[in-house]
C-alpha cells in the first residue's frame, strides 16, 4: 500500500503547470482584463477556442500581453475527469 501510495504522489509531483505568454508591448496592467477558462475535452485534440483579444482590449494597437495557462485548478479538473475534460487558462492583459 505504502508502494503505491508513493508511486501516486510521485506521479502527482512530476506533472506540472504550464504557461505561455505572448508579450506584444510594454507598459500593460497588472490585473487581467480578462480571464477565462478555455474547455477541451481528451487533451483538446483537434479542438480550437479562438479568443480576440482586440476586442476585449478595444483595438489591437491596446493589447499588452496574452497569457495561456494550465494552472494547478486545470490539472486537478483534468485529473478529477480521467482526462476527459482537459481545461486551460486564457488571460488578457491591456495598456
């Protein structure tokens, strides 16, 4: 039991978070301008969420910087699932 016990937080540690970000100029707030949940299901194979980031800022010349990211939430609702929802984190930041 103690084996596979440790074999379970071992595999649990060696995942991790994942983040992308896209800085397009200097200069952006601190806070999101927004900050939504995009839902895949099956790791997102063959699945694609578009979001317009000049639209949330009101024009593309206001966009500071993009992030994209599997938090630790993410991964917990992956792994609640089995895999069959596989979320990520899109956040938006404007000047």
């Amino acid at each position: 039991m103690k084996k596979l016990a440790m074999i379970g937080l071992v595999a649990a540690l060696s995942t991790g978070c994942a983040t992308q970000t896209y800085l397009l100029s200097e200069g952006g707030q601190t806070a999101p301008s927004a900050d939504k949940w995009q839902h895949f299901f099956v790791g997102g194979i063959g699945q694609e969420v578009v979001e317009n980031a000049a639209e949330v800022c009101g024009g593309a010349h206001k966009v500071a910087k993009i992030e994209t990211q599997q938090s630790f939430l993410n991964g917990l609702a992956s792994f609640v699932s089995n895999g069959l929802y596989t979320p990520h984190q899109n956040k938006v930041y404007c000047k």
